[in-house]
C-alpha cells in the first residue's frame, strides 16, 4: 500500500511539472508574440506618412506635392490683377486689365488628382493630371514625390488662320517633377523641374549683313525650369509663401523672366486663400514659363535692351474642398 502511494505521488509530481513547462513555454512563446506584435504596432505607429506639407494643392503659381484623398472634390479660383506700376492711376492695378481662371479637381482614387479649368486670356481649355509617387513618412522615406502634367487649348477665333495654320497649334504641354519635405511643423519647402512644349511659337526673324541673309527661329518648342516653394505658418491657420521660377533654356530672342512672388496663406479645414504679389500674370504655367515679360530684378538682354525690375501684380487664390 505504501508503495502504491509512493509511486502516485511520483506521477503526481512528474505530471504538475509537466504541466508547468508547457504552461511556461506556452508563456514564453505568447510573450515573444506579444513584443513582436508591440514592436510592430510601433514601428507602424512611428512611420506614418507626413500630413499637410502644404496646405492646399496650389501655392501661389506652382503646384505642390498634396493630393487629396479619395473622394475629395475642390472648386478653384484663380485671379491676378494688373501691374503696380500705375501706381494710384489704377489702384496698383487693382482697376487694370486683370485675368481669371476657375477650374475643378476631383480625386478618383488614392494618389490620383484630375483637373480642368478655364482662363479668360486666350479662353484657354486646361486638363491636368497630378499622381503621388512617393510620400515622406517620419522615420523611413524623408521626402515626398509627386508628377504633374497639364495640357491646354487654345480656343480663340482665328477663322483667316492668321494665329494658326493647323489645330494642332492650339495645343500646349507642362510636365513636373515635385520633390518635397516637411522639415518641421512649421517649415516646408519643395523643389520641382518642369519642361514646357509649345506646338506653335512666335515667328521668325532676320540678320542681314552685306551678302548674306540668316533666319532664325524667335522661339524654340521647349522651355526647361526649376522652382522653389517654401511655407512656414506663423500660426495654426496663418502661414508666410514664398514661390519662385526659374526659366533655363536660352531663347535666340526675348527670354522669359523668372518669378518670385510672396504673399500670406489662410487656410481652415475646407477653404484655403492666399493673397500675394508676382510677376506672373498668365494663369497657366506653361504660358508663364515661357512668355512672361516682368522681372523682379533689372536686367539688360543680349540685344542691349534694359529691362526694368520690380514688375509685380497683386493676386490671390481660393479653393475649396469638399470631401466625398
């Protein structure tokens, strides 16, 4: 009987630490899963993308990296009024020859951002496509990437095909690389180059001399560029703009002015306005890459003629977005 019992309470025993080994290997594997998951969760916490670099998708004359979710339908209007210069005569331009453009973006799917629009110099027709490639997130990817492309009609009347001799001509292109980084909370800034193709330019020109004469083309097809964006708020819905372009390609003759302009930004959850002064005054960006005549700074042209500085106009820009 004795040992009987002895031998139960050796199982008894055998069985209890049996039972705590799987209990504590059961522990141990449930803790690991519990850190990885943890450190997941983290890590995913951590590294999420970077909201509102810019607060709208327009700064000023250029377009920024932002595109809006899913669903999300914006109302855009954009507005420049005559040059400073008058001074008093026109209110700084205010009551001077002045252009408009309202256009409509809608978000189809994530990433994607299509536009049309319409301006009153030339009537020109707008269609535009804007695709996020890459977004800067907290920890991993410290910038944000994005393309854009715009094509644009000319619709004014020509019927004696004086301006245009094929349809074709009406038609005009920009292409754009955005690169951008939200440096701080308050600080961001992006850099962009862009090609713009024109199907029809200005006419051509002469040089004579005493046996010979040489024509040459006023314009060439392309123009590259580069611009700079920088935003930093002054407060939760207050923030100071800052935009400049840089035309590249030489033109044989009357190369475009760069731009710079600055202004302030108000945004709220729906509506953004930014009301600035710029040399730009056409309301489409391969128009203005390559046609603009008013330069912030005084310069003197390769045929010896001095260009005046500080040609600026006043404008502003609504949008709002609503969300579907």
């Amino acid at each position: 009987m004795k040992q009987h019992i002895k031998i139960s309470k050796s199982r008894l025993i055998a069985s209890l630490c049996v039972a705590a080994c799987l209990l504590l290997l059961q522990a141990t594997v449930y803790a690991q899963d519990s850190t990885a998951a943890k450190k997941t969760n983290e890590s995913s916490k951590k590294d999420k993308p970077v909201k509102n670099t810019f607060a709208s998708p327009l700064l000023i004359d250029d377009q920024t990296v932002i595109v809006p979710s899913k669903g999300s339908f914006e109302f855009i209007m954009q507005h420049r009024f005559g040059s400073v210069q008058n001074g008093v005569k026109d209110l700084w331009g205010m009551y001077g020859i002045s252009d408009i453009r309202l256009g409509a973006s809608y978000a189809p799917i994530n990433n994607l951002y299509l536009s049309t629009g319409i301006t009153k110099t030339k009537m020109l027709w707008d269609g535009s496509a804007k695709y996020s490639i890459i977004k800067q997130t907290t920890h991993k990817i410290p910038v944000s990437v994005t393309y854009y492309g715009n094509m644009a009609y000319d619709t004014r009347e020509d019927p004696n095909k004086v301006l245009f001799t094929y349809g074709t001509q009406r038609l005009s292109y920009f292409n754009e690389i955005m690169v951008a980084r939200k440096v701080t909370d308050k600080l961001s800034v992006q850099v962009a180059g862009s090609i713009s193709h024109q199907n029809s330019v200005n006419g051509y020109y002469t040089v004579y001399d005493s046996t010979t004469k040489t024509v040459f083309k006023d314009q060439k097809f392309d123009m590259f560029a580069f611009s700079v964006c920088i935003r930093y708020k002054l407060t939760a819905t207050t923030s100071f703009i800052i935009d400049y372009d840089q035309p590249l390609t030489k033109q044989p003759t009357n190369n475009p002015s760069p731009n710079l302009a600055f202004g302030f930004e108000f945004n709220t959850s729906g509506h953004t306005f930014q009301f600035f002064a710029a040399n730009y005054t056409a309301l489409n960006p391969q128009q203005n890459m390559m046609y603009n005549t008013n330069s912030p700074f005084g310069y003197t042209q390769t045929n010896g003629t001095k260009m005046p500085g500080g040609e600026y106009v006043i404008g502003f820009n609504i949008t709002r977005l609503w969300n579907f």
